[in-house]
C-alpha cells in the first residue's frame, strides 16, 4: 500500500495529540494507504512526546522540541533508535519542507508556527492548518505563495482543520462546485457558527472580574488555553472571520457570525439562490482533522454519531458586539489586511499571556489590540520581514500599557 509521511508540528498540543489518534484510527481501518508518523514536534512536553512517538510500530524519524532545555532532556531519555532529535525553530522548518513528509499538520499555538507553515506550503505540502495565526499574521503572502505555487505546478495546498472552516469547506463542496462556473449558483454568505464561550450570557461587570479559571471553562469544546481565551474573548471568533477571508478568499462584507451555544452546526455557506448549507457533527475536532488529511475521500470516524433518541435544540443568535467587541475589530482587519493582523495577534497573544499571569483583566484584552493596531504606522503590502518586525513591537507594546 502507498504511504502517506505525516509531519505533526505541535504534536503534544489539543489538536496534536487528537491529530495522532486519527492517525492510529487510518492506519487501521483505511485500505488503501497506510498512514505513517514520520516526524512531530512539541515545545517542552518532553515526556508526552516520547509516549506518543513510542505508540508507533514504527516510530518517527525526526523529533523536534522547538525548546533546546527539553531536547537535552528527551535525548537523553529517549530508547528510540533510528530517531533523530533536534531543536530550535529552524528545525522546524526542516520537518515542515523535508521531501519524505506528504502532509503536515500545523497545529503550534500562535505566531510560533508561522515559519514552518510557511516552509510546508513553499515545499509543495498538504498543510492540514489549525494554526489559524498564520492566516491572521500573513494570510496575503499565504495566498501570494499558493499561487505562484500553483503557476509553478506545485500541488500545494492548505485545507483547513479548524472547526469552522473545515464545515465550510465541506458546504462548499468540490473545488469546482465552489468556483462557479457561468451556470452555478456562488456562494454568497459564510456564516461562521460561535459557541459564545463561557461568557455568553455574563454582563460586562462579571466579565471584569472574571478569573482565568473562570475564563478557561469552556462550555463544549475542550482545547489549550490560549484558543480556549481567544474563546472567551470572542477573539477566536475574530481571528476565524479574518481566517476565512484568506482562505476562501472572500471579502470581509460575505462573512458573518451568528451564536450557537450547542456546537453542532460547524458553520454554513449561503449561495445566491438564497439555500443555505449547514455541516453538522457533535464537536469533536477528529472528524475535521481527518477530512483534512483524507480530503477528497471521506473515511468512517471515531467520533460518536449525534443523539437523536432526545429531543434537539439548534439555537441561532446574534453576537452581542458591545459585550463583545473583539469581533468588530476581526472584521476591521479582514477589510484593511496589510500589516494590521500581524499587530493585532501578537497584542492578542501577549494579552492573553498576560491574562493568565494574573497581571491584567479579561476585560483589558481586546482594548490592549485595539490600541496596538490604531497606534501602528499601517502598511498596506507588508514584507515578512515586516510583519515579524510589528510582532515583536506589538508585543513590546502591550507590555509597555501594563508596565507597572
Ligand atoms: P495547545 O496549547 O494544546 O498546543 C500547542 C502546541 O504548540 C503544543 O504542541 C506546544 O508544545 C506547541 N508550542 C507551544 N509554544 C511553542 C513554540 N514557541 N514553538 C513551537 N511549538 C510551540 O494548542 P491547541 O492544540 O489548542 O491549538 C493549536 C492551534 O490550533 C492553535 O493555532 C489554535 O488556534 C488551533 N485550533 C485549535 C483547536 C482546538 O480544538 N484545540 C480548534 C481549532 C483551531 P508543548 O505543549 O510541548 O510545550
Ligand atoms: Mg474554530
């Protein structure tokens, strides 16, 4: 049977870990391939990383722990032989480009998997993406790379493994579906589904003294803390609008977000004829990870049907933009581009950072974004270079703001 070589960046993380399940679930029940780890990284969680490339009969052969302290002390524990282990973020991008991987999964938290997504698009991958900060950062040169890409005769290519997008793209169907030719019918609307996160019925007061643990409570999916924040905030919302502006390559006037606390409609696709199209599943990130991997083909998925013995409840609800204002400025930044998601993720990212730290209130998060992108000198047609640049003010920036 053909092989397909998985590289898994952020291996020990919610979608790394569910990531490498669906792996375990292909390898049995697909009869046409066989799915293979060929590399995976993680930051410091050493001892995770060792169980989970040890589950292979054939173990990985590259590791990488981006963090050089917790690569010393894998090597020196590890028992995989034919394992090479390395560090550094320039790792990374080795595994993201090595010509063995097939598919690579992006699943690092925040700008850290910039780079490496970066180098599995430039090497002509599948990149299975729930690093939806890439997009958000530099979703202009992501597009701009898969063109030339695709002019070049590159199969590259980024399917989405984010909840939303993924329903999307199911909704959309093929790629000929969706492209409309003269006589089909065009999307008109992606209407992106949001669970409103634990503070969906708090008031802004309450939303003041929220706690991190209180914030951190998610109320159906279980992910790492930094999306499960973003959750709170309604930045994760924002970040997907802008996401999906990329990846669809749709303007920010097409998209809209509506509430819906049950999690079950992923999000849907409004086409011109007025028929709208909804992708339903309980939420559980294994089914959009598969299909990202097994696109076109849809494979049966560990993941439990829907309960219909009880009766169901689909409630669909404005957003709340006062309560929640991070969401205007996802739709800002969808409209400008330029250098303004660089900013207004690095601010989110340090504000989060922050949040946790006990050192500033939920409520300052958005605020702490909103200062940092209208106090930066846009730029309409950023380098990278650039855009890492207004990373690392944006991030000196907030800092500055709490500075006590
Ligand atoms: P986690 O916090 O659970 O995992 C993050 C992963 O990134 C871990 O493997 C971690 O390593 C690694 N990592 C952390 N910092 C660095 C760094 N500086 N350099 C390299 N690697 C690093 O996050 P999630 O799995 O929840 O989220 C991952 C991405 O997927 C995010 O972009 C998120 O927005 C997106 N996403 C997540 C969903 C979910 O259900 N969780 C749903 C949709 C999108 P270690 O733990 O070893 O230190
Ligand atoms: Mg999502």
């Amino acid at each position: 049977l053909p092989t397909v070589n998985v590289a898994v960046l952020g291996a020990t993380g919610s979608i790394g870990t569910a990531t490498i399940d669906v792996l375990h679930h292909l390898d049995r029940i697909d009869e046409t391939k066989t799915w293979n780890l060929w590399a995976a990284s993680g930051h410091r969680n050493v001892q995770l990383l060792g169980e989970l490339a040890g589950q292979f009969k054939c173990p990985p052969h590259q590791i990488v722990l981006s963090d050089p302290k917790s690569a010393t002390e894998f090597a020196a524990g590890s028992t995989l032989a034919n394992t090479q282990i390395k560090t550094g973020a320039e790792a990374l991008v080795e595994i993201a480009s090595a010509p063995e991987v097939d598919v690579v999964v992006a699943a690092i938290v925040g700008r850290a998997g910039l780079e490496s997504t970066l180098a599995a698009i430039e090497s002509g991958k599948r990149v299975a993406l729930a690093n939806k900060e890439t997009l958000v950062v530099a979703g202009s040169l992501v597009q701009a790379t898969l063109s030339n890409m695709a002019s070049s005769g590159s199969r590259a290519e980024v399917l989405p493994v984010d909840s939303e997008h993924s329903a999307i793209f199911q909704c959309l169907g093929d790629k000929e579906r969706g492209s409309a030719s003269e006589n089909t019918c065009k999307p008109r609307k992606l209407i992106l589904t949001a669970s409103g996160g634990p503070f969906r019925n708090a008031s802004i007061r309450q939303m003041q003294d929220a706690t991190p643990e209180l914030a951190l409570n998610h109320p159906t999916w279980d992910m790492g803390p930094k999306i499960t924040i973003d959750s709170a905030t309604m930045m994760n919302k924002a970040l997907e609008v802008i996401e999906a502006r990329w990846l669809f390559d749709i303007p920010a006037e097409s998209i809209e977000v509506v509430v819906h606390p049950q999690s079950i409609i992923h999000s849907m696709v409004e086409f011109e004829d007025g028929s709208v199209m909804a992708q339903m599943s309980p939420p559980d990130m294994r089914l959009p990870i598969q299909y990202a991997l097994t696109y076109p083909r849809r494979l049966a998925c560990e993941t439990p049907a829907l309960d219909r013995t009880r009766q169901w409840d689909l409630t669909l609800q404005p957003v709340d933009r006062e309560r929640f204002p991070a969401l205007e400025l996802g739709f800002e930044v969808a409209r400008v581009g330029g250098t303004a998601g660089s900013v207004v993720n690095a601010a989110n990212e340090e504000a989060v950072g922050l949040f946790l730290e006990g050192k500033i209130r939920f409520t300052d998060i958005v605020p702490a974004c909103r200062r940092a992108l209208e106090h930066h000198h846009f730029e309409p047609q950023p380098s990278l270079t650039r855009l890492l640049e207004l990373d690392r003010w944006a991030r000196a920036e907030v800092r500055k703001q709490y500075a006590t």
